[in-house]
C-alpha cells in the first residue's frame, strides 16, 4: 500500500492543528455523536450554542483532551500502556467504567450478530507487536486502526481510541491524517461489518485509503 504523504512530523503536526475541528467532527459522528461541523466549532471555542447535550459535551471534551496527549507525545513507543491512555483521556469523566482499561464484560455489535471475545481470552500485545512489523507507514497506520476497532477492548468508545491511536501513528511518521467523511459513514459502516465478520480487512484497508486519508503534498 503506498504512502500518499511524505510530510515531516512538524508539518504533520501543524496540518494534524489546523484540521482538529474537522478530526474531531468526524470522529464524534463516527461514534454516533451528531453533531454539527458549526457546533464543533463552537465548542472548541468555548461557545456554548445550546445545541449539544451535557454526554456529548464530555465526550467532545474527551476527543479534545485526548487529541491535546497525542500530540503532545507523538514520538512516543505505541504500547497497549499508550493506547490504554488514549482511552482513558477519551472517556474520562463520562462514566464509563472500567477507565482506562480492558471491559470486563462482552459487549454487542449494533447491526451483526457477531460478537468480539474477551480481552482476558486475546493477547492484544502480540497482535501489536505482529501489526507493528508491517513494513509500508500507510498501511500499518490503517491497519491499526481496523484492528483496535474490531478488538473492542473497551467498554465504550473503541472507534475514537482506534482514530487517536492510528493518528499518532499517522502524525509520527508524515502520513497525514485518517478521517472518515461524515458523508461516508453509512458506506464505511456496510465495510466495518463485513470487516468484523470475517476478520478479513483487506476490503476496509483499500477503501479507507481511497477515501479517508488527507494530507499536504510537501
């Protein structure tokens, strides 16, 4: 899968700020967050147009927080330890418990009857590891991305961990940014299932590289 961006990390970084309300729009929407591009924005200038819950407030807060760690700490090793931070700067003061770390308890899938295993039955750090040796930046960042999705190690707020997750990654080594269109969710959704139900993510890879993937040629 070839790379579309070879960018610096700076200017990965600087590209990765002047789109964060755009990521954060999409990520919220991903997550079934409706929100309006117009109330991101105004969120993330501290207006409060009256038009957003107090749960999505939080969970806004928490995508901005989380955003704020990854770039914070862009170079740094991507561990199961770092992908538990991400979730707990995303989840933290939304009740959501466990915080932080593994569910402890299954969960189901809105619109397919398969069910991901237990944390205590995967080895999530060998499948990091195994993942990690993909050779292509690209590919590897998208990849982690469908992995941590379908792994559903917590409780609640998988696809916004897998959005940060991926990001860094994406950030640390010029590739741009991963965002699913808004536009596109119901289509990208059709591919996240079959995705989850076969285990096969060669379908889901080439679409999100075809349809997610911004950047700035250098």
């Amino acid at each position: 899968m070839k790379d579309k961006y070879n960018m610096s990390q700076e200017d990965n970084i600087f590209f990765a700020k002047r789109k964060l309300v755009d990521n954060i729009y999409k990520s919220a929407n991903l997550e079934g967050i409706a929100i309006t591009f117009a109330d991101t924005y105004s969120f993330m200038n501290n207006v409060n147009t009256g038009n957003i819950s107090i749960d999505d407030m939080l969970k806004l807060k928490g995508l901005k927080d989380a955003w704020e760690y990854v770039l914070k700490n862009v170079d740094e090793e991507l561990t199961i330890d770092y992908i538990k931070k991400v979730h707990f700067e995303i989840c933290k003061g939304q009740n959501i418990r466990p915080l932080g770390e593994f569910r402890d308890r299954g969960v189901g899938i809105t619109g397919t009857a398969w069910r991901p295993k237990l944390p205590s039955e995967c080895n999530y750090e060998q499948e990091l590891k195994e993942l990690l040796t993909i050779p292509e930046n690209l590919d590897r960042c998208i990849s982690i991305f469908c992995w941590i999705q379908r792994s559903q190690m917590f409780i609640d707020g998988n696809k916004r961990v897998a959005n940060l997750v991926a990001n860094k990654e994406m950030i640390k080594y010029g590739q741009g940014i991963i965002a699913v269109p808004v536009e596109k969710i119901g289509e990208y959704f059709v591919k996240l299932i079959n995705y989850y139900e076969t285990n096969d993510m060669t379908e889901i890879k080439q679409w999100i590289y075809d349809n997610c993937i911004d950047g700035i040629e250098e």
